[in-house]
C-alpha cells in the first residue's frame, strides 16, 4: 500500500524518486518548523523530517522482504541522504546566523 501511494505520486507529479525525496523532506520541514514555532523548534522539525525518511526506507525494506527481495541498502542511503540534505543545511545555516 505504501509503494502504491509513493508510485501514485510518482506517477501524479511527473517527479522521479530522488526529486520526490527531496521535496518531500523539505515540505516536512517547512510545515513542521511553521507549525511548531521555526527558531524555537527547528531542530525538533529536523528531526521529524529524519523519523521520516528512516521511516520510509523501514518500510521499503520490509516491503521488499515480503516480496522475498533483499532491500537495496545503497538505494536507501541514498534515499535518506536526499530526503535530509537540505533541511540539514537550512538548520545548520540557521544555528550558524544564530550564533553569530
């Protein structure tokens, strides 16, 4: 069901896999970081975009299994590299401006 949902959206937004992970990671971000307050919470909003991406190549991975197909753990890495890449540097930008 959850490969069902990732590949309609695939299939909705003309968007390839990687492109979805990253602006999947970055919506996550931003809606979390509006919703729980940005400078307050921002690493808070970071993490859940980290639960997130974990989350989903979880999933995957048990997919897969269930398919009897051994998960991919590059393709993984890579999906949560893509999914936290910029939120990771939106925070760190943001703690550096704070700091200063």
């Amino acid at each position: 069901m959850w490969g069902l949902l990732k590949d309609t959206m695939q299939e909705t937004t003309g968007l390839t896999r990687d492109a979805l992970h990253i602006h999947i990671g970055l919506l996550i971000m931003v809606g979390a970081a509006w919703f729980l307050g940005f400078s307050r919470w921002l690493i808070l909003a970071w993490l859940l975009v980290v639960a997130a991406a974990v989350g989903n190549e979880l999933l995957d991975a048990r997919a897969a299994l269930l398919r009897d197909v051994r998960p991919d753990i590059s393709d993984a890495v890579t999906d949560i590299f893509n999914t936290v890449i910029w939120p990771t540097v939106f925070l760190v930008a943001a703690k550096l401006r704070k700091w200063r």
